[in-house]
C-alpha cells in the first residue's frame, strides 16, 4: 500500500482515490496465489462438471438446451467464487493485516476503501464472465442473445450485489480461513435453489416462487433471458427489484456492523 500512501495528499477526487487504491489491491491481488486460484480456476472448471447433468434433464421441455443452461451456471460460479468468496477472504484479510485501519487515517472514505479494494476482483468477474460467453458460444454453439441488455444488466447488478454481500459477509468473518465457512451458506443455497446447477423453470412452480426471491436468482433470470429473449418486462423488472432489495439490505448490513480492526 506504499504507492496509494504516498500519493495520497495529491490525490483531490473521488475517482483519484478509487483509482489508485484500486491498482494498489490489484498488485496485492497478484501476489496472493490462493485468493488467485479461487477467483480465476474454480469458475472456469465447475462448469464442466455440469455437462452430463445437464444432459440428463429433460430441459428441452421448457425451451432451453445445454447452452442456455450451462452458460448461467458458469456466470453464476464467477459471481460465487471468483467475486463473492474470493472478496470475503480480501475483505478478512486487510483488516487482519490492519490495512483497511490505515487506509481510514487517510484521504479515504469508508465506502472508497470497500469499493477501491472489489474492484480489481469485480473486473476480473467481467473478463471471465466475457471469456465464458465466448467459450459457450463455440463449444455449445449458442446462439447471439436476442435481449443482450438483460444480460449486462444481470452481471453488473451481480457484480454490485455479490459485492456487498461480501462486504457484509465479512462482518461475521473473524479470520481468513474462517471464511471457508462464513461463505458456505450463500454459496450452497445458491448453487442449488438459484438456478444456477438446476434452472428455476423445473422447479414445481410454488417452490420456484419461493427460490426466485433468494439473492442470486434474479441475476441468473436476466442473464438467461438475456439469450433466450422470453422474459417479459415485468419480470425482468420483478428481478432486477429483487436483486437491489437484496443490494440495499447489504449495505445498510455493512454500514451497521462492518469492523475495520481485527476482532479481539
């Protein structure tokens, strides 16, 4: 962090600041391989072992194939791992590291610092999101989206929404490896009841309703019927409510009990 404290009495703007806390977390980033590993490997690998269970459902019933079921999932394992569990574990570990304590003394306002050190992991979620598109398009022969501004508007609201939660995550989180257990919950509830390994629409349609209100649903809602081009306006607006009702709760979360020192 020696290049954002030494800048830091020249640095007057908002962007400045961001910008150069930012590029600071990206060199720590680089130097951490674990943090690395779950951030870039575990999404692209995960989705392949969905392959032969995707072909054992009956998904052409309800107007998709392995493409518009696989491509989700994958986005949805980069949110999961590379953006949210990976920024729980940052999160643990500069305030372990009294880092997030330091930054405070300086120009920096609270919500620069959490946002400053996601973004380098957030950036990172677009490019894997991008190379994911262009990997199913070739190996599952996908179609081009039919409502492409769905798409981008789920994977930035997830970007923003897996953020937060990672940042209110790390309220609970009292250590590094302590957030292998602290991101279980949402990892888990979402990997099965999200849409994510088994597409909401062949769920029975009162469990379905029940599963399209936990939080990473409605970003694989958008982002599915960014491709398939079937989601009415209200439900893409349903969704994109669902996903900021979730965003707002965690940052009122975060702004009541984040801890900036480690805990005693």
């Amino acid at each position: 962090m020696s290049t954002l404290t030494g800048r830091q009495g020249a640095l007057t703007t908002p962007a400045g600041r961001l910008g150069a806390l930012a590029r600071a977390e990206l060199t720590l980033l680089g130097r951490s391989r674990a943090t690395l590993l779950m951030a870039l490997l575990v999404p692209l690998v995960l989705p392949f072992s969905l392959r032969s269970v995707v072909d054992g459902m009956d998904v052409e019933e309800v107007g998709l194939n392995a493409g518009l079921v696989l491509l989700p999932a994958a986005i949805g394992f980069a949110l999961l791992f590379g953006v949210y569990s990976a920024l729980v574990a940052v999160y643990a570990t500069r305030r372990e590291e009294l880092v997030l304590k330091r930054l405070r003394t300086g120009e920096l306002r609270d919500a620069e610092i959490l946002c400053g050190t996601a973004l380098p992991i957030a950036v990172t979620g677009v490019v894997q999101s991008l190379v994911l598109v262009a990997g199913s398009t070739v190996l599952l022969d996908l179609p081009a989206p039919r409502a492409p501004h769905l798409a981008v508007l789920g994977l930035l609201t997830g970007l923003v929404m897996c953020a937060a939660l990672a940042a209110a995550t790390a309220t609970v989180t009292r250590t590094v490896e302590s957030a292998q257990v602290t991101t279980l919950p949402f990892v888990l509830v979402s990997m099965i009841l999200s849409g994510v390994t088994v597409p909401l629409e062949l769920l029975p349609d009162r469990f379905a309703s029940v599963c399209e209100l936990l939080p990473l649903s409605p970003v694989i809602t958008l982002i599915r019927g960014g491709w398939t081009g079937t989601l009415s306006v209200y439900e893409a607006l349903g969704a994109l409510a669902t996903a900021l009702a979730w965003t707002v709760l965690a940052v009122f979360a975060v702004g009541r009990w984040f801890r900036w020192e480690p805990r005693s």
